[in-house]
C-alpha cells in the first residue's frame, strides 16, 4: 500500500502477466530456486531439481493458465498454476497451485496471483476452484479462507474449495485492462534491462580500450 494526500492507503497495482512455453526456462530457474521446504509445500513433496525440471517441462499451455510477477531485474518472483482436469467431465474445476520466492513474500503476491487466478477462471467458465495444502501452510490456507473458500483438514493436509460466481462484464473488462498492463510493465522492464546491458558493454569496451591503449603508451 502507499498513501495518498489525503494520507489514505490506496492498493498498489501489481503487474501479473500470463506466461506461455517462452517463459518455461524462467519458470524452472524460479522453482529451482525454492529451498527444499518451500518445495516440499508447494508440490506436496520435497521435489528434487530433475522433478521440477520436468514439471516446468510439462507445463501444457494450451490446457493450463500460467500467471507470473516480474521484478526489475525481469527475475520471475512469483508463479500461480491453474491447472485443469484432463477430464472434459471436469471442466469446470481448476486447480490452483502457487509459489513466491522467499525474498518477495509478505507483500500480498500471493493474494494478487489468488485474485488474478480466480478472475481468470471464472472467465474461463469454470465454478469450482480447488487448493491442495499442507495443515501448516499458514500463509496459503489464509489466501483461501480470506477469499471465502470451504475448508476440509485431512490431517496433514487441507483441501480448500471456492465456489466461483459466473463470469460479468466487468470481471472481463478488468481481466483485460489487467492483462495490457502487466504486458506493457513487462516490456518497459525488458526495454530498462537491455539497456542496462548495452551500457554496461560500452562501458567494457571503453574500459578495454582505454587499457590497451595504456599497454601501447599512446
Ligand atoms: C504461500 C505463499 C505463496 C504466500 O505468498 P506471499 O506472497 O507471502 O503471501 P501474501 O503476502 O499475499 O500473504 C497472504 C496471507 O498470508 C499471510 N501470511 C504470509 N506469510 C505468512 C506466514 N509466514 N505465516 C502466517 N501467515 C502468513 C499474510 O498475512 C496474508 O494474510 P492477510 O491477507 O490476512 O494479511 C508463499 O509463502 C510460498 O510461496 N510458499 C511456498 C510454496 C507454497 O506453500 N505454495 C502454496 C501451496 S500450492
């Protein structure tokens, strides 16, 4: 949140792109980068770097939604899979999965990517969003009783479900003017980081040339 000058908090508008196959590298580099506990809390077990390889590998696009937050430096911080049945029987349950790398939690990217999801979805038609837990994953199981979900402890692990109100006009439009400036965030920053790159290569070759002349006593 950030305040306004009449000193009220006004919600911080926080770019979250889809991602297709083009993104697949960078979705792995940011699972990998989940410590063994995160892992384990995402997936349900301490996934090992050739199993969330292959997970990003699998990713069917064309089936599933794929929800990401850049930061500056275009390092991916937070990945939200919605995943639907296989089953045409089905198709109106989604599942939803989601990480956010340590360093950027606290900071309701969870909750933005929850939102994003369940807008998606109820666009998409389906009514019946499901989370698979963990008991003591605090942090994802508050998302999903905030946002009004059932939830059913089976022991050490909690299924949640939300029952997801028909797609409006309004959840369209705001899905769209959301996703142009997640797209449009995204290039900027892609624009800011090759510059970044260019400058830092003029600054090597000057550097080198400035050398090389010094070695050459001109
Ligand atoms: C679960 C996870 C995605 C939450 O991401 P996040 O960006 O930190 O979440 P948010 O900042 O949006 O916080 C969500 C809610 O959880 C609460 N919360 C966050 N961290 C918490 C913690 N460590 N303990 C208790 N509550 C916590 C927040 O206060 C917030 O609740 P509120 O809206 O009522 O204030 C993140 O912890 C994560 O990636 N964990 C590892 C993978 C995982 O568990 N995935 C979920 C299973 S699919």
């Amino acid at each position: 949140m950030t305040a306004t000058t009449d000193g009220k908090p006004v919600p911080v508008v926080v770019p979250i792109r889809s991602l297709g196959p083009g993104h697949r590298e960078r979705i792995a580099a940011h699972l990998l980068a989940l410590d063994a506990n995160d892992r384990y809390l995402r997936f349900g077990y301490t996934a090992t770097d050739d199993q969330v390889r292959r997970y990003a590998e699998s990713l069917d696009f064309d089936r599933d939604d794929v929800f990401g937050i850049y930061n500056r430096k275009l390092e991916l911080i937070a990945v939200a899979h919605l995943a639907y049945s296989p089953d045409p029987r089905a198709n109106r349950i989604a599942e939803f999965g989601v990480s956010v790398l340590a360093k950027a939690r606290g900071r309701g990217f969870g909750n933005r990517l929850f939102e994003r999801a369940v807008i998606h979805a109820r666009n998409e038609g389906v009514d019946l969003l499901y989370i698979h837990a963990l008991s003591e994953n605090t942090a994802m199981l508050r998302i999903a009783r905030n946002a009004g979900a059932e939830l059913e402890r089976l022991g050490s692990e909690t299924e949640a479900y939300l029952r997801l109100p028909p797609a409006t006009l309004d959840s369209r439009m705001s899905e769209l003017l959301t996703e142009q400036v997640a797209q449009t965030d995204y290039r900027l920053k892609l624009q800011a980081s090759q510059l970044r790159d260019f400058l830092s290569l003029m600054q090597e070759t000057r550097e080198g040339l400035r050398a090389a002349r010094h070695r050459s006593g001109s």
